[in-house]
C-alpha cells in the first residue's frame, strides 16, 4: 500500500475524511502528537488500528470528537467532567468515563470496558478533518506500538520507523506544538485519578477540581485507559536517564545546564522540551548509538516528560 501525503488544506481535508468513511486509516495532526484515525464505529476499521500499529487489543483507544456536545453523545458526564471539559476542551485532555450504551461505538475501541477514553482535540487540521467526517474517530498514536510517538508527518509516512505503507494517507500540518500526548483523567472509586500525565499539567487540572488527583498504579497487564503499558514510546536504541555527561559512545541529549549534542532546551523551558522530545528521539535513534538524557525537573510538563521517558527507558 502506498501511503498518501495530504495536505491540510480543504481539498486535503475532504480527500481525509472520504478515506475515512470507507473504512480507511488516515494519520491526523493534533496538538498533541499524530494520531491515527479510523471511524470509531467501524469494527474493520478499528481492528486496522490495532493490526497497522501492532498494538495489544487489550489496549483501549481514545476517541476524538469535535466539541462537548459530540462527547455527551458518547459518554457520561458528572460535574466534575463537565467542569474539566469546559476549562481544558478543545485541548490536551482526556477524560476516561462511562459509556453510553447507545453511542455505537465498536467495542474493540473500549477494549470491552463500559468506559470510554475521549478527548475534543484543539488542533485545526484535526477539528477540520472530524466535522468533514461528521462522527467520532478512534486515533491512538500514528506510530508502530511501543515506539517513539510521531510530531510530524514525516516520522509517520517513515516506512521503517513509522506506518509509511502501512495506512491510506498522513494529513500534514507540520509539527505538532504540544509534542507529548494528552493528559488522561479518570475516576476511581469515585475520586478523580491522574491515569497518565501529559500536555494539561495536574496541578492545573486539580485547581479545577479544588482536590488533589490520585494517582493509582497502572495495570500494564489489563489497563484501563490508553497510555499505561510499562515498556513505551521506546527508541530502538537504549535510553538511560538523569545523565550528567555521556559515556563512551552514548549521544546526549541535553536539558538546561547539561549540554548535549542536542538539547530539549537549553533554557529550561519545558513546553520547548515537551515539543521537542519525540522529535529528538526519533533523530537520536537514527544515530544508532545508545542515547542519553539529562535530568528533567518533574513538576508541571515535566512530569509528563519524565514519564514519556522512563516508559521508553523501561526494559522490553
């Protein structure tokens, strides 16, 4: 299969949602990485998410829509979903709630959970493709399971590292600006959870709700949301963490104060870290050498960074 590059503008979009209404896989810009959208409510359809990435089919995916009121058609929501929705949507957060029977969403979407993963994302290009499409779209992250996440099209379209003639087309809108993906909320017994830090900081998301989140251990073996899987977002090089200096061999990436032969920021700053850290993974991993990587403060963004890091640190 020859994977298509669209453009982002109306003829691109158009060609993206036809593609999608017959069952395709089109990659799609969102602020937070790449995602690979089918119809959520196409079994075929969502079954080539999981065989094109080749990701566990126990692993739940995350269902975009294009504002609140899409979502309520989907899901459940409480005061507490309300009140995130309104302050975080359109934007870098995902709630986990309950589905609505009626929604006709495919359950290999939920993994066979009464719960659903849905985020409206923020992004034009993805807000543009899901009203030309006019219903929901599953899109976990356009790359191979377990690998580096995708910020642009060119990481996706890559036919070694990426889905490149794997899937139908790559919508491109350029670098995604947030760079790590959404934050994931859900409620357990009763409480609200922190399921996976990400593009919202926590602190931001509990001033909301006037409580602290919880913050329950995940279950790689049977997750309960997307983005809980132990090994993940891994290069195919090793990755040690908190490094001062390079060894013998290994290729730096810097943060602050640490230089390196790239640097996620050498100011600091964590949302340029946060954009920057797919993309230097995907150039560090090209290199071949083993990779590693300067402390990251872990607070605000950092907490996600430091998570998306370990994650692919983890042994496999």
């Amino acid at each position: 299969m020859q994977t298509l590059i669209l453009g982002h503008d109306p003829q691109g979009v158009r060609a993206a949602a036809d593609l999608l209404a017959q069952g395709e896989l089109v990659a799609i810009p969102t602020e937070t990485v790449y995602g690979l959208a089918g119809d959520a409510r196409n079994p075929r359809a969502v079954a080539r998410i999981y065989e094109a990435k080749g990701r566990p089919s126990f692993n739940p995916l995350i269902v975009h829509l294009p504002d609140l009121a899409a979502a309520e058609r989907i899901a459940v929501f409480d005061d507490a979903a309300l009140a995130l929705a309104r302050a975080f949507w359109p934007g870098a957060l995902t709630m986990v709630l309950p589905l609505r029977p009626e929604a006709g969403i495919a359950s290999l979407v939920t993994a066979g959970l009464d719960t659903v993963a849905i985020r409206v994302p923020a992004h034009p290009a993805a807000q543009a493709v899901l009203r030309a499409f006019g219903g929901p779209l599953a899109a976990p992250s356009a790359n191979p399971s377990g690998r580096i996440s995708p910020t642009t099209a060119a990481h996706v379209a890559d036919p070694e590292s990426g889905l490149g003639g794997r899937i139908a087309a790559v919508l491109d809108a350029g670098a995604c600006p947030v760079g790590v993906e959404s934050t994931i909320v859900g409620w357990v017994r009763g409480r609200p959870a922190l399921l996976r830090p990400g593009g919202v900081a926590a602190e931001a998301i509990e001033s909301v709700l006037g409580q602290p989140l919880a913050r329950p251990e995940g279950n790689a073996e049977a997750p309960t949301s997307p983005g809980q899987l132990t090994s993940h977002y891994a290069p195919r090089a090793s990755l040690r963490l908190n490094a001062g200096d390079a060894r013998p061999g290994e290729l730096l990436i810097g943060f602050g104060p640490v230089a390196g032969e790239m640097t996620l920021s050498q100011t600091g700053d964590l949302a340029e870290a946060a954009a920057r850290l797919f993309d230097l993974l995907h150039r560090a991993d090209a290199e071949g050498r083993p990779i590693a990587v300067a402390p990251v403060p872990d607070a605000g963004l950092g907490a996600a960074i430091n998570d998306r890091l370990r994650r692919a640190a983890a042994p496999r």
